[in-house]
C-alpha cells in the first residue's frame, strides 16, 4: 500500500497515511491537531527526481535567454532553485512544494486573488 503525506493546513505539520487507493473517498486528518484541511505533500524522492527530468529536458536556465522561459509552467521556481543552488544550500520543503504545486497548476495562496 502507498503511503501519501499531507501537510496540514492549520498548524503546517506533515503526516503520512497508508492509503489504498486515493482516488476513493478518503478524507486524511492531521496527526496532530485534528484538522481535515489536508494538502497533498510532495515527498522529496518526487521532487528530486521531477526535477532532474525537467532540467535535463530544458536544459541551464542560460541556454534559454527567452522571456518565455520563466512563464513556461516547468520552469516555474527555477531561479530560486538556482539561487539556493548557488548557495549550496537545499530549498526548504516549503518553498520545494510550492514549486510543484505551481508547475502543476496551483498557485501558491497569496497569489489566487491576483
Ligand atoms: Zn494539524
């Protein structure tokens, strides 16, 4: 059985569920304090792995001097991850699933009202 992680969306702390299948009516709660308001997490396997696929398909954000580039969905986050990459020092796991969420499609929070 796959075990999915949520991030409560009330107090932000992670718990994992062994789920069967999730498509089905499951409805994950907060290890913690209870809350049903769940998100999907993105484990850091995932990430990693989507994300070496996506910098091997489009390449060093240099090769690509379009302004297209930063608004292509893939590329979204990009430059942070370069700056942090730079750094070297690993994204937070917020800021990683923020990025997937956004690639994906979801808009982070703060940015649904603009
Ligand atoms: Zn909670």
């Amino acid at each position: 059985m796959p075990i999915y992680e949520f991030v409560c969306q009330n107090c932000h702390r992670k718990s994992s569920f062994l789920v069967r299948d999730i498509s089905s009516s499951f409805t994950p709660k907060c290890s913690f304090c209870g809350s049903t308001k769940l998100a999907r997490a993105v484990s850091s396997f995932a990430y990693h792995k989507s994300l070496q696929t996506v910098w091997e398909e489009s390449g060093e954000p240099t090769m690509h001097p379009s302004e297209d580039y930063y608004k292509r969905p893939e590329n979204i986050g990009r430059w942070t991850e370069k700056k942090f990459q730079q750094m070297g020092q690993e994204l937070p796991t917020k800021v990683k699933e923020e990025i997937q969420a956004a690639r994906e499609g979801v808009m982070p929070e703060p940015l649904k009202d603009l």
